[in-house]
C-alpha cells in the first residue's frame, strides 16, 4: 500500500497495547474504542509479526479478526528511508533501539498519527507524538 493513499487514519497502535487488546484487557478495550471514534486504527505489519510470534494455540481465529479490522502499514521505501535515517541520527548521538520500533515511529510519522503505546522510552524521537495507552 501507498502511504499517500491512506487517509483519515486516527493512531497507530503499538504492539503492547494491540497484545493488551487481545488479552481483553479493560483499558485496552476502553482506548480503542475511543480512538476507533476518532478514525481509522492502524498497525504497522511489524507489529503482525510482534504478534505473531507470540500466539498461542486456539488464538489465531480471534487474532486474525481484530488484525484485519485495522489499516495494515507496510514497510514501503519511504517508510524504511525514514526509519534509518532516524535510528542514525540516535546513533550518532550515542542511543540505540531496535530496528522495528524505529520502523513502527517512521510509519506513524509517515501519516502523521499519534503513536499509542504504554513503552513511550522506546520511541526517543522528537517529532513523534506519543501517547501512553495505559494510565499510571
């Protein structure tokens, strides 16, 4: 998919809180439907991979239902160009993460959407507008 052809998207959920929604956890429930309201939920396909890795035996059918009601991102050349500049300009500042959550942030700057996550010290990067999904 063409990042220029998706509009209207709300927020990007983070793997954490895609995993908490999945898990049927109350505020996860609470924050996307909230954010649902606002327009369209999207995910990285990064974070299809997050997912699945950890499934379990008997959640797939449930997993494949919630990660098809969402807007998928895939790694496209923009995406990943913005990804690596950014993990360079940390590296050149002596910070490191890792590779998918730098792609995670390049997609959610790429349409300029928040990023919902309860990890905000993964995403170290300026421009990005992270809101914490959980309240603590």
């Amino acid at each position: 998919m063409e990042s220029s052809r998706v509009k209207g998207i709300s927020c990007l959920v983070d793997t954490d809180i895609a995993i908490d929604f999945l898990r049927r956890r109350e505020y996860a429930l609470k924050l996307l439907e909230s954010w649902a309201g606002e327009g369209l939920l999207a995910i990285s396909t990064l974070t299809h991979l997050e997912i699945y890795q950890g499934m379990k035996a008997g959640e797939e059918k449930a997993t494949n239902a919630f990660l098809d009601g969402l807007v998928s991102v895939a790694v496209d050349v923009p995406i990943a160009r913005r990804a690596g500049t950014m993990l360079g300009e940390l590296r050149s500042k002596g910070m490191t993460i890792g590779i998918a959550d730098a792609i995670i942030a390049a997609a959610a700057l790429q349409f300029d959407a928040p990023l919902l996550t309860n990890k905000i010290e993964h995403y170290p990067f300026p421009n990005l507008k992270v809101i914490r999904g959980l309240e603590v």
